[in-house]
C-alpha cells in the first residue's frame, strides 16, 4: 500500500516489539521532523521545472547568472524574470534560428520587431538563383513598431539582441518603420534605416 511521505510517521513503521518505547518514539518524532523539512524544500533544489514556482528574487538573479541568461535585467519584474531562466536552457540549445531570434524578441518586446528573411521581400528573385556567388541569401530586414519600440536607445537593444542569437553568417541589413496615417485618404508610407555590410563570396569547392 502506498502512501504519502509528507504524511507518513516512521512510528508507524516500527515493529510493535519497539514502538512503545519513548526513546524510539521521540527518536522517530525528530526524524520526522528533519525529513519533512527536506520534503519541503526539494521543490527548491529541483529547480528546473520548478522555477515559475520560486519566489526568491535573490535566488532567480542567481540562476539567471548560473544558466548565462543574455541581457538579463534585474529590475523587471519577478514573473518576467523567472521565465527568461526557464526559457533560457531551451534558448541557448535553438541559437541562431530565426524562429528562436523572433521567439526572444517577442518575449521582450512584444509585437516590437518582426523579422524579415530575404525571400519575403526579394521580389521577383535575382536572376539565376540560386547562384553561388549570390550573398543576399545570408540578409534580412526587422520591421519595427514604433508603438512598442519607441525610442532609438530600445532599438539599439533589438540590434544587439538580434547580434547575439543570430548566426555570424547572417546580416541585418536593414530596419523598417512602417507608418500609416490615422486620415481617411489612406495614406501609408516606410521609413528605412539601411545597414550596409560587406564581404568577400565565399570559397566552393
């Protein structure tokens, strides 16, 4: 018969030849005690899949440190906190990923910067593609909302996140603003901030 450790009493255990002792009772009581103080902190060393159940922010900046959480901020909120250290095992394992760079932008900035890889705006395609001696398959643009992103040093941070989970091989080319009027006529326009980055082509066999 099985039964719950929190709630067990190793009295119960013992063999009537012993358990009428007080020695062996008081002796049981203290280990009780001692091993439900364990059973109830375990869920603090089992720290993993119980982090969003911690409520030490001391304890979620250390972790943050220990599993290498990028730009960390320890002023927002605990919430906040403890879900970039849960994700963050997951994040560093997905490193350079487009669909991981957009999962940490969202996480930051939600809705604030949405990634463009170049064949969503290479239209029509560069002759003779694929070609090998063609570098725009290595760019891509980020489209910002200025309504969450809203002042150049936030940015400025987008571009440094980005830098951090993308691959070297790929180049933010340039960053987007679209704007559309609150008028009736309709009107919409963008606004561009272009990167400009230079290589020589890379060597085929």
């Amino acid at each position: 018969m099985s039964s719950t450790l929190r709630v067990t009493r190793l009295i119960e255990l013992c063999t009537q030849s012993i358990n009428y002792d007080e020695q062996v009772q008081s002796g049981c009581d203290a280990f009780d005690n001692q091993m439900w103080s364990i059973i109830d902190d375990t869920g603090q060393v089992v720290m993993i899949p119980n982090i969003m159940n911690i409520y030490d922010s001391k304890l979620i900046d250390i972790l943050a440190w220990q599993f290498h959480v990028d730009f960390y901020d320890s002023s927002r909120d605990l919430e906040f906190r403890k879900n970039l250290v849960q994700m963050s095992i997951i994040w560093h394992k997905t490193k350079g990923t487009p669909a991981l760079i957009q999962w940490v932008l969202d996480t930051y900035w939600p809705g604030g910067a949405t990634l463009q890889e170049w064949f969503d705006y290479k239209d029509p395609l560069p002759p003779n593609y694929p070609n090998a001696g063609w570098h725009d398959r290595y760019r891509f643009r980020v489209l910002v909302d200025e309504s969450v992103v809203t002042d150049t040093q936030t940015e400025n941070a987008v571009v440094a996140l980005i830098n951090r989970y993308k691959p070297i091989s790929r180049w933010l080319e340039a960053i987007e603003h679209p704007r559309i009027s609150s008028c009736s006529i309709g009107w919409a326009g963008m606004m561009f901030r272009f990167i400009y980055r230079e290589s020589e082509a890379p060597s085929y066999p």
